[in-house]
C-alpha cells in the first residue's frame, strides 16, 4: 500500500472515524484503524463491535493495499505533522511508514484480515433530514436517558416517524424528554430504539450543517449517512414507554417565566441542595407558587437558601418539590428566552414547554414528595 | 457583622483569597475565609499553615464584627449571584445571611478565635519588582523544581540578590532552571528558597501589570506584598546547589535552532518515546547532530520515529541522547524564536539558551547514557 494525501484532509478523515474505535477491549485489533484503498479512494475504517464508522476520501493512491494500524498512535502523529503533504506507505516489514517533510515514522501494524465486518443493513426504512435539526434533537433529548442498565431500553432515544413527524424521546423514571420535527418529504411509519452511547457519537461526527443526513433503519440496526462518512449501530430491543399517554393533557397551575432567570435561581440553589451529605436525588428543593411569584427554597446541614422570582402565574398556589438537577439539564438545552411550567398538583408530573417552540419541545418531571 | 458590597469587588477579594484554603485538612477551620471588618474596611484572610492570604478592601460596613465561614460555599454562592449589591450579615443563630436582589443564602459559620494567626514577620530584606516580570521568572523556572519530597530544598525556587540582580533557579537533579533580572533600586545581597507550591499560588494572584509587587524576607518566611493583598509563606531549610559552578563555561558543539521548529520535531518525537511500555526517563531519544543538520531519532516497541532538521551548526559533530520531556518543558517557556544548544560531549549537561534573551536565561539537561 502507498498513498499520497494533504494532511489535514486525512486529519479530517482520522477524526471522523475514531469515535468508534474501543477504548477499553481485550482484541488490539478494535483499537486500530483499517485502511483500505479501492482505486483512487481509500476507506478508513473502526468498529468496537456496537459502533462502526466508515469513511471514504479520495486520495492519490500508488499502490493498492489494505492495513490495521493502531487507532490512537496514528491519528497523534498525523495531527502533529506540519500542514503538508502526507506519504503512507506499507514497507516490506510491515511497519506503516509515514513520511512528511523531514519526519518519519514507521508503526507496527495489523492483520487487516482479523478486523470484523461491519454487519450488512438491508435498510426498510429511512429519512432524510438536515444534520442541524438532528444535532439539536439528540442534544435536547439524550441527558435524559436512563444510566440504569437493568431497564436497556430507556438506555437508548426512541426515534419514531409517525404522521410525518419525526419523535425523539429519552425517559429515566424521573424525567422524560420529547422533541418533534416536521419533516419535509413523505415518510412511511416505523420506530426503533437507538442506544445513548451511538447518539453521543453521531452527535460528535454531525455538524451545524444544512447538509442532510439519512438515517436509515433495518430490523436490529440502524445506519447514519453523510457524505464521506457512514455510521452503524445495533437497536435496542424492547418496549418503550407510550409517551404520549403519560404527559398531562391539562394544568391547574401555570407559570411562564424567563428563562436565564429561573435557571440562575436553580444554579444557585444547587449548592446547598447539592452540598448535602444526604444523596442528591432525595433531598428536594421546595417550590412555592403564588400569585405573580415563585419562592424555591432549600434547608439542610450546609445552610439556608431562598431565591424568590416575580413571574407570571395562572390557577391555582401549590407548593411541590423538585430535584433541581433535572430541572437544570433541560433549562441548559432549551434556547428559547420564556418557558411554561404547567402543573396539576404537588405529586403529578410538571410540564415545561419553551413558548415559541410551541410544542415541538416537552420535558416532564416527576415531582418528589416532600417530608412535612 | 454587617456589610454591604458591590458583588464583583467581593468576588475579586475571594478569589484572591481562596487560593490559601486548606483543601485537605482535618481542621474544618482551615476551609473558611475569615471575614474582618476594620471600620469601612473587610479584610479576608485564608491559611493553610504553609501559605496565608490576606486581602483588605473598602466597603460599607454597618456593623463591625468577625467570622468564618465555608471559603468554597461562600464563594461559589458569591460568584452565582448576579451583579448587584450584596449584603452580608451575621444573624442571632450564628448563621451567614447573604442577600442580593431575590436569593437569600444562610450559611452555617465558625469561630474566628479559632482561626490561626498568620506568622508575624520581621522583614529583614526586600525588593520591588514588576509584577509581569516576576509572574515571568515564576513561569520560567517553576517547572524545573524537585518533586522528591527526600531533598526539600529543591522542592522550592532559589531567589536570589546579589550584584543588583535577582536570580531564581530551580534544579531537579537532571535539570536546571535560571532566570536572572536586573533590578532598577539597589539592594541587599541576600538569598531564600521559597517553597514551589506558595510560588505557583503567587503567580496565579499576581497579574501581568506593570505595578510592583514587594518581595520582603524575614529568617524563616517570605512575604508577597501587592495593593490589598498580601501573601506569606515559609522558607525551605538548608543548602541550595552552588548553580553557576555547575553550568559549563565552553561548547564544543553549537547548535542555532528556530524554536518552534524543534519544540514540534520533540512533540512529535514523544509520541513514540513515551508511549514504551519502560518508564519514559529510561527511554532517550537520539539527537545526532551533522554539518548543518541534527537528526532526532527513537526506536522501540511501539515503531520508529526519526525527525530531520536543517539548522546551522558550529563546532564538532556528536550524538547524544535526552528524555525529549525536559526539552520541551523548557521550550514551551521560552518567548524567543531562536535558541542556542551547547553541547560539550555526550556525558556533559546541555545548555539552551534564547539567542535575543541574551544570557538572562539558561537552562541545562543532563544527558542520558544511550545504550550501545
């Protein structure tokens, strides 16, 4: 094998794909990348068995041939090398040479014959949608799945297409959070249940971008594609929550309130709250909602904490308790300046909507019952 | 104790401060600011028993008083809070009152007569420097102390006045550090080590001003003096390293290099150097220098990795190896774009020292044997 790039091109290449190389495996050969060439393209290629990650550039390619090298001592020299051309060349006793400028570097290499294959998909349905759109979907979605391995399926985001909507969905027990998006061409019906982990990646590999991306989904496994740039993963398997049965359909209580200040209050009420030996989830902060005002409080060993806010209400007074964590992580992800928060009584769920998203975005929260 | 501030100025006080917290003690008291007020003054003072920190401002005090309260509570509160005018009050339970616009804070306080007093010093010697110069000397040196706790003296930085000079050294065993400034006033003759930990607080509080900072030094302790702040520290006992006698006079291999074109042949090189299973000190790179030219090479498990650069040369050829860490770790401080590297032979230390800095910088590495 020989090939002839520029560096930051196969920098780009390199970055794309070493997300889905394994950080902790017992087979080296997952921790390397397997470049093969094909005419005047080469493919790079990683897969830690749950995740895999094709990307194909063109390049000058010499001599054909196909080669493992291992992931992270391949990409640290490449991104060290000076903004020039790039020779990788396969020498007689297998080492990788990497020749730019006045460097060289020659790295052990690997059976490209021992990398596993990437599993076929016969793709039943798909979609196309901008990558910014899913960007901003992922990210407003998947703080919310589950870390709790005895429940898999709430480790994962539900994607589901239905009535030309596209609807991602994470739930834990505590929290569940909904984000919906119109999509633009017509799509048959399906759903699938993609895990966290493979969603952090494609989010780390998309970009801000117009482009489109497909998603694409077969019986166990689902596959995101840019140009250049392919992504697999298995499905998770299950019953996933009927989400929408379990948000309240009405409110009693209604607040809507700026969004920087609500969340200000809560950051800093977390410090007590949080501070507390007790564990964090069982030690609530207390909201007071009144006419025209909120009060959150919070009591424990650390001190003493009242933040109190004038905001628009509707309905009924309540006084209901919250973990502030699960308030926070949506309030980081929402851009809207103003938010509703609806309630029905201190232990139903609490409802928050950005209001000129107008409700394409929902995230709910179990209250948590507070001692008397 | 009441007063009342402006958040930004209480903010800039604490983080001043803080730096002298106890972060692992068996003394809770040693974690709390203690909070003066000397009439329409507070002065904030932290001490972990090595380094205290005093910082004075004006503010309104409406009544006198002391306490000491959690420094990383009382902090992470005052810095959440928005920017607006912050009273603070100790109420009748004891507890710390702060509030600002809508949040009210209660934190639990402690004794102040249980604070340790900070060590009185009786100045013997001192000198005024600007701050930008010292935050300098600091950042070149500090790097090279020892952090073998079995000979304490190279632990600190060697300050050093003679001739109207100001040298600080710092000197590990297998490298040296030397940073040398003329002073403006006359001074004494006089040296202390000071402990490297108080000098990286130091140069985390000093700023990059032209203002002057006053370096004073009593028998046993050291005293930074600054606008509103003071910082005192002890000294390190017993006999520093005669440094000048251990530098070589004469080269016989000269070497003028860019900076930054070998700090990225070492950067690169390292890659493979530090990435053998043996421990990196063991493992040296080759620096073989030509007629014109050094070549910088390593082989071990891991590849082969050989760095060529044209640079000019003077004196006899020579090769010799080095851990390219403590190349770097001087490179990265060093502000020139050209450096010389004298060299003697392949047993004797190296000298690198920036061409425009002109002999106010040296700094020496120790070779290591390669095997043959």
């Amino acid at each position: 094998m020989k090939i002839v790039c520029e560096k930051e091109k196969m920098l780009k290449a390199i970055n794309s794909v070493v997300k889905g190389v394994a950080s902790k495996t017992t087979m080296p050969i997952l921790e390397g990348i397997l470049i093969q060439t094909n005419d005047n393209q080469i493919k790079l290629t990683t897969y830690d068995l749950e995740i895999g990650i094709e990307y194909i550039m063109d390049c000058e390619v010499i001599e054909q041939g196909n080669i493992v090298v291992n992931a992270i001592m391949f990409s640290e020299i490449i991104r060290k090398l000076p903004d020039a051309e790039i020779k990788i060349t396969l020498n007689n006793q297998n080492l990788l040479e990497i020749e730019c400028e006045g460097s060289l570097y020659k790295l052990a290499t690997m059976n490209p014959d021992e990398f596993p294959e990437l599993p076929k998909i016969d793709i039943e349905n798909s979609i196309d949608i901008e990558q910014n759109i899913l960007k901003s979907m992922i990210r407003k979605t998947i703080f919310a799945v589950s870390s709790e391995e005895n429940r898999p399926i709430f480790t994962g985001c539900l994607f589901e297409i239905k009535e030309n909507k596209l609807n991602v969905v994470a739930v834990d027990g505590y929290r569940l959070a909904w984000k919906t998006q119109y999509l633009s061409t017509k799509s048959n019906d399906f759903y699938a249940v993609i895990p966290g982990k493979t969603l952090n990646e494609v989010n780390k590999i998309i970009m801000d971008s117009l482009d489109n991306i497909k998603i694409g989904i077969s019986k166990n496994q689902a596959l995101f594609e840019m140009e250049n740039c392919k992504i697999v993963t298995r499905l998770l398997d299950g019953e996933f929550l009927n989400y929408e049965k379990s948000i309240p359909e009405n409110w009693k209580t209604r607040i809507r309130v700026n969004k920087n200040d609500i969340q200000n209050c809560f950051e800093r009420i977390s410090l007590i709250s949080s501070s507390s030996i007790e564990k964090e989830k069982k030690y609530p902060v207390k909201v007071t909602i009144d006419i025209g005002k909120i009060i959150i409080s919070c009591t424990n060993q650390t001190g003493d904490a009242k933040e109190e806010l004038f905001v628009s209400t509707e309905g009924k007074n309540l006084e209901v308790g919250f973990n502030p964590k699960y308030f926070l992580d949506a309030l980081k992800v929402i851009d809207d300046d103003e938010i509703f928060i609806d309630l029905v009584s201190n232990i139903s769920p609490c409802v928050i909507r950005p209001v000129e998203e107008n409700g394409d975005y929902t995230y709910m929260i179990l209250p948590i019952r507070m001692k008397e």
